[in-house]
C-alpha cells in the first residue's frame, strides 16, 4: 500500500539516517497555530526549530515533511516506559488544528480519513504496536496537551489504532466523581507508570501529578478532564494494564 503525499520538506532533522527497526512508536500531534499557512510556514523553516515527518491538512492533505527514516524534531523532551528522547523512535503527525490556545475544534472528517489511512500504513511498514500509538502529551505530560480532547481515540481503537478500555460507559458514568482513598489514589499513578506515563519525581509533586491525570483523561477519559482522580478513572487505568501487549 502507498501514500500519496506532496512533498515539502523540512530542515529541521538529524542528517544522519536511523535504522528501518528503530522505529516503534507513532506520535500525534495538532499544530496549535492560528492558521495552516502559519504552522506549515513554522514547520518548514529552519529558524523554528521543529518539524514532523507527515503533516495532514484540514482538508485531508498529507504533506512529507521529513522522509521516515530521518529523526524529525517534534517530540521534545519525552519518554514512555523505558524511552527515552522518543524523537529517535518514531514517526511524527502533525495535525492542522489551532490548539487550546486559537479556539481548539473538532479534527474534520477528511483529517480522520487521511490519519486512519496514513497510521495503517505505518503500523503495516515498521509493526509497530497499538500500545505505542500515542498523543504528544502522552509522552510530555507535564508541557503539552496536543493532540487533546478532541482528538478521535475510541474511533481509531475501533479502526484497530491505539488503546482504549473495553469497558461499559454507562456503568462507567455512575462512578464518576465518586473519591477514592489515598490508597487507590497511588494504585492509580502505579498503573499509569505501567502503561508507560512518567513516574512524577518530588519536585513540583502536585501540580506534575494534576498534569499527568489530565493527561490520562484526555487520552481516555475525554469528555471530562479536571485532573481528578476518581473512581472512573482509577477502573479504566486498571482495565488499561491487563490489556497491554
């Protein structure tokens, strides 16, 4: 299977290339600038600093912006499980949408088409595992939200990209807001540590904790993100870590 995709690279990459198995994870992002012009612009000068390797546009256009085998620059400080600097790991998406700061919207329905079609390909290329699809804030929780709330995780679990928990919403629901002990409180970061998130250290504790619980649940928990955990969001952390594979 091929991707038709216009070409405007990037400068911003390692010139040296990394090997094809190098390769294992896929990592969303939104572009979170006021305009498409704006973020293409941003992506492709060498100033800036940053890049991606594919750019999908609001009208489903995918942009190479980097060529795969070459480590962009989108990632920043990262990790998930024993990763570290995930820029050399995987593939960057960049995804036109202004982000929380411009008004942040809805991915549109050509984006979804070319991310689902785009990521199958990826995934059939370097096999690369469900459990290592991930959102920019995923990997950086305590800096960035990106791709957010908005962004279609239960759809692409459903297209077989990514994680999602396999339990009832309904059920789910009712347990929203209820507390939790400190106990399960602990129980809950445990299993996120699990999953791959970033153990927090002592320094700024608290606030780093609120950050990765928002992290949590705009990746799983998406229509309610407060940085609270409760006994919703402790059920989905355990039904997430009996299914890693």
């Amino acid at each position: 299977m091929l991707i038709n995709t216009t070409l405007n690279y990037s400068p911003n990459f390692d010139k040296k290339k990394r090997k094809f198995k190098q390769i294992k994870f896929i990592i969303f992002h939104y572009t979170g600038m006021k305009n498409e012009k704006v973020a293409i612009k941003r992506l492709t000068d060498s100033k800036s600093k940053v890049s991606s390797h594919f750019f999908i546009k609001n009208n489903g256009e995918i942009i190479t912006l980097v060529p795969e085998l070459y480590i962009s620059w989108h990632a920043g400080i990262s990790s998930w499980q024993n990763y570290k600097s995930i820029n050399k790991y995987s593939i960057g998406i960049e995804i036109s949408n202004p982000g929380h700061n411009y008004n942040y919207k809805k991915f549109s329905k050509k984006q979804i088409y070319s991310i689902i079609k785009l990521t199958k390909y990826l995934i059939k290329k370097y096999k690369i595992k469900n459990k290592f699809i991930l959102g920019h804030s995923d990997i950086a929780p305590f800096r960035k939200k990106d791709p957010g709330e908005k962004f279609p995780w239960k759809y692409l679990f459903k297209k077989k990209i990514g994680l999602w928990h396999d339990l009832n919403e309904k059920k789910l629901f009712k347990i929203r807001k209820k507390i939790v002990s400190e106990h399960e409180k602990n129980n809950f970061l445990k299993n996120l540590y699990k999953i791959g998130y970033s153990i927090v250290s002592n320094k700024n504790r608290n606030k780093n904790i609120k950050l990765l619980i928002k992290s949590f649940q705009r990746r799983f928990r998406q229509d309610m993100v407060n940085g609270i955990i409760d006994e919703e969001c402790l059920l989905i952390s355990k039904n997430l870590t009996k299914n890693l594979k």
